[in-house]
C-alpha cells in the first residue's frame, strides 16, 4: 500500500478535479508517487477515482472521514462523560491495539476507531473485511470490577445495544445468537469480545465491532448494510448512535449482569422458537428448536434428547436447512 495513499486521498476528498501536479506540490513528492498512491486507493481501497487528461483525478463517489469533533456532536451527555475518542487511519487490528492499551493501563471508555484494519477479526478467527469508508470497525475498552465469570452475556448485551441504536436511525434488525446483527436475514454487523483479569477480580473488556453502513464490497458470506435499509448516513452520525447505546448497556450490565437485558434480547431474537442447527469445531452438529436464552446469555436448544444449554465458544447458529 502506498505511503502516500491517505494523504492523496484526503485531498481528493475536497471534491472536484484535483490536478497530480498540485497534488504533488502539496505532499512534497513527485507526481509518479501521487500516481502510485492513486493506483493504490482504487486497488487496496476499493474506491473509483476518474483520471481526465489535462484536469487530473476526481473520486467518484464522495468520502465521509469519521471526525472526532462531529463524533462527539452527536453524543450524549452521559456518553460525552465517559468516553475518550481515538482515530487512526489504518492499524493491525482496533482489538489487539486496545487490549496492549489496556494491560498498559489505559482508562476506561477509550474508544479507538481506525479507517482501515489489515488484520481485523470476527469470532472465531474470521477476518473481517469492508470497502474503506463503507463501514465501522472500532473497538472500546472497559473495566469490570466483577471480574471474569460474572461477564457471561456480555456479548449479547453488546446486541442490545447495537439495536437499540440501530433500530433508532430507522434500520429494522435483529440478533443471531450470539453475537451477529442481521438486517433481512443477512449480516450487518458484528462484535469480537476479548477480556483480561481475574476471575474473581476485576477485568478488562475490549469490545470490537464491525458494521456496514454501505456496501462493503466483496466478502465471503452473504451481508447486508444500512444502505440496503435506504439509510444513507454519515459514519459519525451512526458511531455516536452506537456509543450512546452502548455506555448505557454497559452501566446497566454492570448493575445487574444480562439477567435484566433477557427480555429484551430475546424480542430482539431473529432464530426463537425456529429451528436451528450449532455447528462445532470438533463433533457433528446438533438439530433443535431455538428456545430463546437463559440469565447468563447460554442459548436453549430443544433438542431430540431434551432441552440443552449451549455457551459461548467454539458453536455457530444457524437456520435449519
């Protein structure tokens, strides 16, 4: 990738024309290098940029940069409170970043959020993938003092959250079990939780998310965006949606565990009472019913042998075929 990429690409976003020579100019570098860096927003970024003899480069399409100051527009009182916002343009991976953060010592409700990730990452090792701009991926860390095993459903609290804010710009979602965002039965968004601390003492959360608010390009499994919801909004106004939500899940979650976000979570539910096959890692799949979620978010399957509790781990949902 272009060392240039971003900078050209941030002059690009002013719109219009954009001659290689003044672009060069103001980067102190030579055209050739401004070339290159075009090659590479349209190749690794995905994005179109028109080349016109004698006028110079234009982006297609334009592009929304997340902002802090517009980011922070948008929150509330309680969020403003509580969060430290963080951009980059590009790193490994918002989770892992967070998580050397947070072993340092880094405070509570520091949100790092990148436009692009070369190593982001789903649940269960799935590399998670979008156009740049097309989407959200960032991370938030936060600090329990209930330590380990009193976090269980904490994934699926995230969920609530995501909904609750997502359902409020208008987009009609559901949740999978345990961790996905579906819009029209097809993957909107996702969340990877990594925690470190003691288990009885206190604990550190990283919660990673991954949303797409326009079409992200091609990826290996069927998705859907909020574009597809005839939603056309700015990346900072849906992050601060999410932030909003989020803090106050979290507070409640801390108050009373997953047990008083249940009901909720189980309205919320894409799979209750259908049927559903868990696939695993290392043994044959199990067929039942889905029959919603217990206190610590462990989803109840009636299966042919009875009603089973399956926790969050090495198991993937789906609909039955």
């Amino acid at each position: 990738m272009s060392d240039h990429a971003f900078a050209v690409l941030r002059l690009l976003s002013a719109g219009g024309f954009q001659s290689g020579e003044a672009m060069a100019q103001q980067l102190g570098c030579s055209r050739t290098l401004v070339w290159q860096a075009v090659h590479a927003i349209e190749q690794d970024f995905g994005l179109t940029v028109f080349s016109v003899r004698g006028r110079g480069y234009q982006l297609a399409s334009p592009f929304d940069w997340l902002d802090v100051a517009q980011i922070r527009t948008g929150l509330s009182e309680a969020a403003g409170d509580s969060l430290t916002l963080a951009l980059v343009e590009r790193t490994d991976s918002t989770n892992t970043q967070l998580m050397t953060r947070a072993a340092a010592g880094a405070p509570q409700g520091l949100l790092l959020a990148a436009e692009a990730q070369s190593a982001g990452r789903g649940r269960l090792g799935r590399r998670w993938q979008m156009k740049l701009g097309a989407g959200l991926t960032f991370s938030l860390l936060w600090r329990f003092e209930r330590g380990l095993a009193a976090l269980a459903g904490l994934s699926l609290a995230v969920g609530v959250a995501m909904v609750r804010a997502l359902r409020g710009l208008g987009a009609p979602v559901m949740l999978k079990w345990p961790n996905d965002v579906l819009l029209d039965g097809k993957k909107l968004a996702g969340t990877l939780i990594e925690l470190s601390g003691d288990a009885q003492g206190s604990a550190a959360v990283v919660i990673g998310i991954g949303l797409n608010v326009a079409d992200p390009g091609e990826v290996d499994q069927p998705v859907a965006s909020l574009a597809d919801a005839g939603l056309q909004l700015s990346r900072n106004t849906v992050l601060a949606a999410l932030l909003n939500e989020l803090q106050q899940v979290l507070v409640e979650f801390e108050r009373g565990g997953f047990a008083v976000l249940r009901d909720e979570w189980s309205s919320y539910a894409a799979h209750n009472q259908a049927p559903v096959r868990l696939s695993f890692s290392h043994h044959e799949p199990v067929d039942g019913v889905a029959l919603g979620v217990d206190d610590s978010g462990a989803l109840r399957v009636q299966t042919a042998s009875g009603e089973q509790l399956f926790h969050v781990g090495e198991v993937s949902l789906r609909p039955r075929p």
